[in-house]
C-alpha cells in the first residue's frame, strides 16, 4: 500500500472515531463518504422571509445540516484535492460557489496534507463568516429561488473538475397545499430546529419541580407556556387525580402561583385514552358553562348545549327541536308572561287570606288535612289560603311520590328512570350510559 492510500486509511478512521453515524457517513467500498455538517449559531440567531407584503420571522438554534459528499482520488492527498459536492437547503448557489472556493483555498494551504477534518471545522464554525452571516438569515424569495440554470452557466472556470455546487432545491409541489417554495423552505427550517431542540433537552439532566429528583430530559415533560419541568411520574399523578375527582380546571402547572395549562397532547400521552376523553368532555362542559350565550335543553332525556340569539326570548334544541323560553326554560309562549311558582308564604287575592303556618310540619299537616278532608273542609281550606296554593302544591306532592315509588336515579347523572318490565339492562337516554337495575 502506498503512503496516499495508507494516509486515506488513517484519516477515514480517525474520522469515524471522532464524528458519530448522524454526522458521517463512510461509503466502505471505496474511499468515500458523506458528512452532515451543522453550523454553529449565535445566541438570538433569526430566520427572515418576506413573501407577499408580509414579514415572517423565526428564532431558531439550529439549521439544516449541509451535506458534503467526497471521494478521494488515488494520488489524496499528496498531489490532488478530494471530489466533492456542497448542497444546502437554505444557501443560494452563489453562496455555496464561494464555500466551494474556500475549501479548495484550504486544501491548496496544506501542501498535501489531509484536510477533511479542517474542511469540516470550517464550515461549522467559519462559513456563516466567509458569507457574511451575522444574527439574520433572509431566506431568498421565490423568484431569486429558480433560475438555477443561469446561475449554473456564471460558475467560475476555477472551480475544479469533479466538484459541484448543487443550489436550494428548485420549485416543489405542493401536494396540494397553496405554498411557495420560499414558504416549505421555512417549514423545513422550523422543523428541524424543533426536532434538534427536542435532541438536545431529551438528553440534558434536570430537576423535577416537584420530587426535586434529576432526571433525563426524554423522562420529563417541559410546559410550553411557562417552561417549568417535571418528571413524567409526578405529572401523571397530579393530572390523574384532579380528572378523576372532576377538576378539570386543575389540570395546570404543578409549580406554585402558576396557572399554566398543558397542550391537549400532553396530557393524553401521560392520562391514558380513558381519562382524557372524560378530561376533553368534562373540560368543553366547564366551558360551555362559563359562556354568557349558551344554555342547555331543559329536557332530562336531552340536555344538549343551546347557543341563545341575542335579545330572543327564544332558544330551540338542534337535537330534540323543543323551543323554550329562555327565561322560565318551559315550553315557549309567545308573549304571555313566564309560569310563576305560586307563593308558599301567602296566597293573595281579593279578600284577606290567612298566612300559611310557618313550620315545614305545620304545612305538611295543613296539606295532609286538604287531602284527607271532604269536599266541604277542602272548600273552607281553599277560602281562608287560596285555592292556587293547594292545587299547585297537592299536584306537585303526587307528582313526587309517583316519581319516588315508581322510578329509580341513574347511577351516572341521577335522572329518575322508570322500568316497566323487560330485564334489568337498562339504557339513561339522559346520559346515554349503560346499567343494570337493581
């Protein structure tokens, strides 16, 4: 073996020791290989494209990687640089010729000696520099983005045979979303950032902000309205338990004095299916009660959520079609007055009427009286109270000993559920759940 080839050998290894499988790739068939090389950002580095009167800026860590693939001549690296080419995503052709140009320029400054490794420095912690890259990258718009064939033809004769600068992927399809080729460059920006941030927190320590314990990043779960983090253990109990016990509302940051809320994701990767469908269900009620213009269907076998029109005494069920009045929440009536409960106190009339006993055993047994008594002691009754009072309270009593001996509450919502024969499966058309009589 000669020494170009022995000094190949020595380089490519020395190479796969120092860069891991994500940066470096060796083809082993023959010497060559690809490398991934990410270029180090400073702090508050931003992201700019403007693209139809509008200005989208991002701040991001991390960008696309660029992606050197070389091939080492037989007579590397004594007397002739590698083949390569440079692509990068987010780089324009013009850029990418002047970082082609600079890795020859170092290779010729060894003077035959290896150079992959000084390529690669360069180009993660100086190529920012050489093209004049600060804190802002301005993404090119759509029409500097495709006339890659012009610029192709103005490529400097010095540019060496075997190397080529590829440019920015040309106008893609959009798989029929509306967007430019400027517009999915971003989104690919932003994708990568996020997936290289979730990397790097993945595999950072951190101190859970409720058992104090350390953990990895990938067994921890960061809120992304406040930041504070947790281990996964600790979350799952606190947010089990508050959607066990109907809280909803405490489904939050555990950390003292904030109010944060979890991204829906969140919590149904640690709840489970099960309890996050309650929490979804019992989240949208919590919701839907605080808002002014939405009641519910007064009916026990419906109780859908009714949006109200503004100033209509109005409102109609889109499940079950019953109009109600907003006000009474009984059948609607047009323009008569609302149905008033009758006083209990007093009974008002014409003529002075006796006031009701105080004591709830003393009405009981005046009720008892009424109903025990013949048609003579019911009239004098009905003449000293008022007849409103015993009609409507003798009904409603009778109505709920009906209601009582006949029926039985759901299990789940309570609603009285009669059962006239058939076999104990039972089905609440209320709450729409199962059970077995009893």
């Amino acid at each position: 073996m000669n020494t170009d080839l022995e000094e190949q050998e020595d380089e490519l290894l020395a190479l796969q020791s120092i860069f891991g499988s994500e940066e470096f790739l060796r083809n082993e068939s023959k010497s060559a290989g690809e490398f991934r090389v990410s270029v180090e950002l400073p702090a508050g580095f931003t992201v700019l494209l403007k693209h139809g009167g509008t200005i989208r800026q991002y701040d991001v860590s991390f960008l696309p990687p660029l992606i050197l693939t070389f091939e080492l001549p037989g007579d590397y690296p004594s007397s002739a640089p590698p083949s390569f080419t440079l692509t990068c995503s987010w780089l324009t052709q013009p850029q990418l010729t002047s970082l082609s140009d600079q890795l020859t320029d170092l290779y010729q400054a060894t003077g035959g000696a290896v150079v992959l490794f000084s390529w690669i420095q360069f180009l993660r912690e100086e190529a920012l520099k050489q093209l004049d890259i600060h804190n802002l990258l301005e993404l090119p718009s759509d029409q500097n983005h495709s006339s890659s064939a012009a610029d192709r033809s103005e490529l400097p004769a010095s540019v060496p045979a075997g190397q080529e600068v590829v440019p920015p992927n040309e106008d893609q399809s959009d798989s029929g979303l509306s967007l430019t080729a400027s517009q999915i460059l971003l989104s690919q920006i932003l994708i990568h950032d996020a997936e290289q941030k979730q990397k790097v927190f993945a595999a950072t320590p951190f101190d859970c902000g409720v058992c104090f314990s350390s953990r990895l990043g990938s067994e921890c779960v960061q809120l992304y309205e406040c930041g504070h983090i947790f281990c996964l253990a600790c979350l799952d109990e606190f947010w089990k338990a508050q959607i066990t016990e109907g809280n909803v509302r405490g489904v939050t940051c555990p950390q003292v004095d904030c109010s944060a809320t979890p991204t829906p994701a969140q919590v149904k990767s640690l709840v489970g299916e099960e309890l996050f469908h309650r929490y979804d269900r019992l989240l949208l009620q919590s919701t839907l009660d605080v808002m002014p213009d939405i009641t519910y269907c007064p009916r026990l076998t419906c109780g859908s959520a009714v949006i109200l029109e503004k100033s209509s005494p109005a409102a109609m069920c889109s499940v079950c079609s019953f109009a109600f009045c907003v006000d009474c929440k009984k059948t609607y009536h047009g323009t008569s007055k609302c149905y008033e409960e009758p006083d209990l106190s007093t009974e008002k009339s014409e003529d002075q009427l006796v006031a009701l006993p105080k004591t709830e055993e003393g009405i009981q047994g005046l009720m008892e009286a009424y109903a025990k008594g013949g048609k003579r002691k019911r009239r004098l009754l009905e003449n000293r109270y008022g007849r409103k009072l015993f009609v409507y309270t003798f009904e409603k009593h009778v109505s709920d000993k009906w209601i009582t001996t006949n029926t039985r509450p759901c299990p789940h919502c309570f609603s009285p559920i009669q059962k006239d024969g058939g076999c104990h499966h039972m089905f609440c058309t209320h709450c729409k759940r199962k059970f077995t009589w009893q």
